[in-house]
C-alpha cells in the first residue's frame, strides 16, 4: 500500500513525470545549484512520489531543503573533498552539499572503484539530508552492481534506546539495491524505527490516527495520535516486536551509526550533550555507501542468471490466499514508478496546490495537472 492509497481521488492530482521533474530542478537551479546537480536532486527527491513513498517526496521540498539552502546549512555549490584515498576505500568530506545530490555522487564513485577493484566504499561526513536512501542505492544497479546506503542523522536525537528517557539516535536509513535478472531490482529502504518520522507528520497534517505500534508514551503505551509526537507527547519506536524484539531495530540503528557514523568522522547521536535532550539540526551526517560489483567474482553472467532464478521463483510462489499474491521489495515500487511515467505523477491536492506558491515564489511555471 503506497502513501496516498487511503486517500479519496478527488484530493489528487496527477502531474506528467517529466514535467514534474523538470520543475523540481528548476526549484533547485533558482535556489543556486548547478544544473547537474538540480537534476540529480530532482530524481531523487521526486523518487519518493513517484515510487509511491509521498512522506519522502516533494511533501519536503519546503520543510526540509528549500530552508536548508536558505539558511547555509545546506551549501548548494559546495565541493566535497577527498580526505583519503585507499583505492578501493575513499573517505569524503561532503562540506554540508546538497544530501539529495551528494548521495548519489558518493555511489557514482563508489561504483568507479567497484569497477576497479570489485568492491568501492565511500564513506562520508559533513552530509546533509539525502531524502528516501533507495534512489541512491539503485544507482548501482544500473551498473550491474548491488549498491548499500545508509545514514545516521548527525547530531539530531529521534529515538530513544530501549528502556530509556530521552532521545540518542536517528532514524538512521538503510537501503539494500541488487540487480534481479529481467524483473524488478530488488529495493529494500527502510528505517530502523518502526517508520521514518514523515509518515508521522503526514499523518499528523491529514488529521488521521496512526497504527498502535508507531509511536508510545513514557510508559510505553501505544500512542495513535500523530500530533503528540511533536507536542513531545510520544516517541518512535523501534522496529520488532515490543520488549526484547525492539533490540533488532535499535541493533540495527546502531549497526547504522557505526557504519556511517564513526567510520567517516561525521557527528553522532548518543553523546554526552544527548543527556540534555537537545534536538540540534541534523548537521554533520555521516553516510556509508558501498557498491559491490559481483561479475568480478564469478563468471560473467552468472550472477544475474541466479538473481533471474531466485527472484523468480519468489515471484512464482503461490499465494495462500485467493487475489493475493507474493512479491518482493522493489516490486511495487517499480510497479507505481510504471504508473507514474504513464498517468502522470499522483501528488495530494494541498500538495500541488504548495507547489503552486513555491513557483509564484521563484517565477516559476507549475506543470498542470490531471
């Protein structure tokens, strides 16, 4: 189920996808980046509506990048550095660039070492917000390669550890793209919280109650309205189930804040200044990403006919109940992406209509919608 599956039609629009694309890097260009940059941005902000994730769409083009441009946190001209250079490891500095675009600049390097050597790490600091990990993580793919992204939030304290008070991590993504023969890439992209915070506040802006699950009180009950996570009323939590089973997610983020984290230098989350539970901006992230290119360990070809099998013969599972059926991540994805390109993008109408003031705002013209 995507995020706009519970919502009537007649509060949705539908946007060409190359128009929709188009704008979007527009927004960026009059905001200072470099055209390339814009487009990279664009793809990779847009991939959340158009894939079918709209809590990590264009719903954050005003909450989240159009003020980290405006208040130099976010440098839209920045140039990253290269602090070490191991061959098939480089360390980079990313100088607080764009995250929607340094992301996928990091992978594209990454996968130029992976030619090289079979394997490529680019491990970042001084990132900023890169937006859904897959569109990065795919980037490998289309090399023939399984590309790996994940990020910690920096200095920003989400979510509590088990049995804890205040906040010490993120939500800290992770993203998993690998080639599948002739179906879909495999794509998983998720958070290690139960959800990521957006599918919260989308919830909190429609005015609809959340799943039991998402969010508890300091007691640990469950919370299903959305608005008191940001009144401070409740908090995420962790994926698994509660208890004992919350310790895999909560692995999981710090497995996340290792990898991203301590290994590039970037700023941590459970640090002594977590005590006071201050919610600093998420300066300083760190990512981990990593491109693995399998044809250099076996026979050409051969990966890809066993990833055409295995994935395949998920596919061809039969399903326990009648009109169901099995799929796997990066399939409906894929399959909203197909619908998107064809009927145009679908965006909530308060949405297109937020769009419409950030085009009056930078004399731009807004795609119309169907």
């Amino acid at each position: 189920m995507t995020d706009l599956d519970h919502a009537p039609p007649s509060t949705r629009v539908r946007v060409p996808h190359d128009d929709l694309l188009r704008f979007t890097m527009s927004v960026f260009t009059a905001n200072g980046v470099p055209a390339e940059r814009a487009r990279t941005a664009a793809a990779a902000l847009c991939h959340g509506d158009i894939t079918g994730t709209s809590s990590h769409g264009l719903v954050n083009l005003t909450r989240i990048y159009l003020p980290l441009l405006a208040s130099g946190r976010g440098r839209a001209d920045a140039e990253p550095q290269v602090l070490a250079d191991r061959g098939a490891a480089v360390l980079l500095d990313g100088r607080g660039a764009l995250g929607l675009w340094l992301a996928s600049e990091a992978m594209d390097r990454a996968v130029r070492r992976a030619a090289d050597y079979g394997i490529g790490l680019v491990s970042v600091r001084g990132g900023t917000h890169f937006g859904c990990a897959g569109p990065h993580a795919l980037r490998a793919v289309a090399h023939g390669m399984i590309g790996v992204v994940a990020a910690n939030c920096g200095h920003q304290r989400i979510a509590r550890p088990p049995h804890g008070r205040v906040p010490m991590l993120g939500t800290n993504p992770l993203s998993v793209a690998a080639p599948a023969g002739a179906h879909p890439p495999f794509l998983l992209d998720m958070s290690t919280t139960s959800v990521p915070t957006g599918k919260v506040r989308a919830a909190a802006r429609e005015g609809t109650d959340i799943p039991a699950g998402w969010l508890a009180d300091d007691a640990g009950e469950p919370v299903t309205d959305p608005s008191r996570y940001d009144d401070g009323e409740a908090h995420l939590t962790w994926l698994g189930a509660p208890g004992a089973g919350e310790y895999k997610g909560f692995g999981l983020a710090l497995m996340v804040e290792v990898l991203s984290a301590l290994v590039p230098g970037a700023g941590i989350g459970p640090a002594p200044a977590a005590l006071a539970v201050d919610r600093r901006p998420d300066d300083d992230i760190g990512y981990l990403v990593l491109a693995v290119a399998p044809a250099s360990l076996r026979e050409p070809g051969t990966y890809l006919r066993e990833a055409g099998s295995l994935f395949g013969a998920l596919l061809a599972c039969p399903a326990a109940l009648p009109g169901e059926e099995v799929t796997y991540p990066g399939v409906p994805e894929a399959r909203h992406a197909e619908e998107s390109r064809r009927d145009g993008v679908p965006l909530s109408a308060a949405l297109y209509a937020e769009l419409g003031a950030v085009a009056d705002r930078f004399d731009l013209e807004l795609p119309e919608a169907g």
